[in-house]
C-alpha cells in the first residue's frame, strides 16, 4: 500500500487509503492508554475510557 504513495497518478485516493489506515491503527495504539484522546486532522478520534 505505502508504495503507491510514489505514484502521482493516484495519489489523492492513497492519501485517503493511508488516513483511514492510519486511524485505524492509531486507534489500535491508543488502547492501551485509552484516557488519551487523540486529535487527526480529518476525524477525531477519542478512545472510550474504561
């Protein structure tokens, strides 16, 4: 997938691969300290507090 970060021809739909990726697994990250909230760009993403 991150390869096609080097290709301009489809760079914006890539752009968007990698954001939704990359929330995903921010997200995974965050689990383990779920009382930060974490602030994106395009979507905030406020772990649950157990």
């Amino acid at each position: 997938e991150l390869e096609n970060v080097f290709d301009n021809s489809g760079i914006g739909a890539t752009i968007a691969h990698i954001r939704g990726a990359n929330a995903v697994a921010i997200t995974g990250a965050v689990t383990s300290f779920p009382n930060v909230p974490l602030g994106l760009t395009d979507a905030q993403i406020i772990p649950a507090r157990n």
